[in-house]
C-alpha cells in the first residue's frame, strides 16, 4: 500500500512509499485512512532532525494527525465498520514508569514512550492503519473531513487544562488572553478562550490573509506588534517557540498570570536576554511559565466537544490546502495563505 514515508535522521528523503500492510500488533481496528494533517513536527521529521521508525527498520510512516473510516473492528471494540476515528499519537512505555502507568503518557517520565508517526511506530499517512481500542478516539459522522483537527485540537485542551491547574493555585479569574502565533494551534488556542468568553488577543506577523480575518469572526483582537496590545494579560499561550518573543511576552505577565508555552522554534537561533531581570519580575508576581506537549485520552474527547461547539463555516476555513498522497511532499511547501494542510490518503 501507498504512505507517507521518510528516512529517519536523513534530510529531504520525504517518498510515496510502498510498505506492508499494517501488522495485528498495531491494533484490532483496521482502519481506512482518510487524511492526515501536517504541522511543523512533520517539516522536521522530514529534515531528518530527529525521528525513529520501528526497530530493525530504515523507514518511518509519519502522519500524527489523523482520520480515518473504520474498515474491521472487534465487536467488543466500541467502533464498527463505516465509523469515523481518529488515534491518539503516544502510547505508554513498556516498564512503565509511574505516570504511564496512570494513563498519563503524555508526561511519560523515563522518555521510552512511543509515539505514532514520530517515535519507533509508524504513523497514520497510509491508506492503511491499525489501532488499539483504547487508543482510537471516535469522532462524529457530521465532521466529516475537520475530524482531522481532532489531534491539534486536542493539544489545546491539554495546555487550557495546564494553565487552569496552575491557575488554580491562587483567585482565578481570567480576563485577557494573549495567543502568540496565529497557525492552527494559535487559532484554536483562540478558538477555546472565545468559547469561554474571555478578551482574546493574536499576535502575528502576517497582516492580512485569512489568519486576521479568523481571529476578527471569533470576535477576537488581531496585533502585529506587542507594543500595541492595550490590556495586560492573565493568560498567555505561547504557540511559536521565539525566544524574544517568550521573554517579552513573560514579562507582561501580571500577579499570579500564567504563561503557557506550546511551540518549539525549529532553528538554532539564541536570544540573549536579561534571565536575572525576568526571574525577579516572575517571582516577585508569582507568576508561572508552564510547557505542555502531546495530550492523553481524555484530551482528545475534550477536543470533540469543543469542535462540536465551533462554528463549522470557521473550522473549515482552518483547513487552507488538501495535498492528494501521490504528490504529498507538496504540503511541505508553505503557501502565503496556508493555516493547516491536509494530505488526502485516498487520493
């Protein structure tokens, strides 16, 4: 069958590539695959800067962001034929350590985790897939293609929980919300905070386009410069891994403000700023960075319930670009207008 495939640790070595159909021990669900979405870990992944396919092999199916239509499914299983589902990315270690064995793999604390597509298993980008029950999430037949924002979504559920945890600690009461970075996960980052009603403000570089135009239908604040943000604020989500960026907007943060960092810069850029100054200015207002990534299971059901309250005329103007698998290194090449950008597995 026809994947998605590249060579682990080798640059520019994105293939159609022809692999074996998926193995029993990936899972008793056999599944169609649908689409599957690219984010900066797949543009890195492809740059061979890190990634690991199974053991003994050369190759990696990559695609963590997945929907597919189930095929074959146990009658125990909770899916059957024709249902929509997409899977979770990490599974447990095998040892496992304290918070795997919790279900909370997503803060794995040994790093012999496993992760779909990223790390020793092969991903969802196959006509293809198998998957555990317990790792399949199921997604409602009305989503039809944006049940491939499942995965991203589910991302931000994890980081709104983080920073209501943290919160948590003192009064919480959030106003004001800065997302940094208006990709997809800036964008549903938004999407959440709009949802629970609070003054959401994106700040990005692009100046028009449909990232501005996004931010405004959520009835949200478009910046292209920090310096004009008018309100201080409680919440900060971090989506694109500046240094600068991440040390100005710390720096805002008032009395017991949380900051929560969900991007990583993919290039080897440093900052050299004033830490002494910034720690000082944290501890003196209590206030809290925090990092999240990946999320657990009950994430990714988090996710459904808040694309179930988006307005779908929104969710599908997110996804900007469709790529059929045949020529799917394209969606490598970013557009001027492109937010998320999904690879048709059937196509």
């Amino acid at each position: 069958m026809r994947a998605m495939t590249v060579r682990p640790g080798k640059g520019n070595s994105a293939a159609v590539g022809d692999v074996p159909q998926p193995p029993v021990a990936d899972g008793s669900i056999l599944v169609e695959g649908l689409l599957t979405g690219i984010c900066g870990t797949d543009i890195e992944l492809v740059s061979g800067a890190f990634g690991s396919g199974r053991p003994g092999a050369d190759t990696l199916v990559i695609g963590h962001e997945s929907l597919g239509r189930v095929l074959e499914a146990p009658g125990s299983s909770g899916f059957a034929a024709g249902d929509l589902v997409a899977g979770v990315v990490r599974r447990p270690d095998p040892v496992p350590c304290p918070a795997c064995a919790r279900g909370e793999w997503d803060f794995c604390r040994n790093g012999q985790y496993t992760e779909r597509g990223i790390k020793d298993m092969d991903g969802y980008g196959a006509e293809h897939w198998r998957v555990d029950p317990y790792f399949a999430v199921p997604v409602p037949a009305a989503f039809g293609h944006l049940g491939v924002l499942v995965e991203p979504t589910s991302i931000l559920t994890k980081a709104w929980e983080q920073i209501d945890r943290v919160g948590a600690r003192s009064w919480y009461a959030p106003q004001h919300v800065l997302v940094t970075g208006a990709g997809p996960i800036g964008l549903l980052a938004a999407l959440i905070a709009r949802q629970r009603g609070y003054d959401v403000h994106v700040l990005d570089l692009v100046d028009d386009g449909p990232k501005p135009e996004l931010v405004r239908a959520l009835g949200g604040t478009f910046l292209t410069d920090l310096s004009r943000l008018e309100v201080v604020p409680d919440v900060v989500i971090e989506a694109t891994g500046v240094g600068q960026l991440v040390y100005d907007c710390a720096s805002l943060l008032p009395p017991a403000g949380v900051m929560c960092l969900a991007g990583i810069h993919p290039g080897p850029a440093t900052v050299d700023v004033q830490l002494d100054a910034l720690v000082r200015q944290l501890v003196v207002r209590n206030a809290a960075l925090v990092g999240t990534v990946n999320a657990g299971k009950r994430h990714y059901a988090d996710a459904v319930d808040v694309l179930m309250a988006a307005a779908r005329p929104w969710l599908e103007r997110l996804v900007t670009r469709t790529v059929p698998l045949s020529t799917w290194p394209d969606a490598l090449v970013r557009e001027p207008d492109d937010i998320k950008v999904v690879v048709d597995l059937q196509g």
